[in-house]
C-alpha cells in the first residue's frame, strides 16, 4: 500500500480542497517532513497517509 500520495490525489480521495489542506499547513496543524513532503526540485507536495491517519486519531486541534 501506498504510504505517500499527491496532494491532489489526496484531496481526491477524500473530498477535501486543496485550500483547506494548505490552511492546516499554514497553520501548523500538518508539519513538513511528518505530515507532508516536498520534493527539492518542485513545489509537489505529497501527504503522509499513516500520519495524517495518526493525527486525526490522536484527536487534532482543528477538529476538536
């Protein structure tokens, strides 16, 4: 299984825009190189699926 996918695939998949996903980075709520990642040489961002998974089951601060 996949543990790292595109943000719009992500976005996708879920439902979620890719707006909202960029406020939480904004935000702090999703850290670059936990919850996300960026390749050197593009401005692709990739979300981390067991840590995004972790995240909401730990009870995040945006949700509660």
């Amino acid at each position: 299984m996949l543990r790292v996918i595109p943000l719009k695939k992500y976005c996708a998949i879920t439902g979620e825009s890719v707006g909202a996903i960029e406020r939480r980075i904004d935000r702090g709520y999703w850290v670059l190189g936990v919850h996300y990642h960026k390749r050197k040489e593009g401005k692709e961002r990739a979300i981390d699926l067991d840590a995004i998974e972790k995240w909401w089951r730990e009870g995040s601060k945006e949700f509660l």
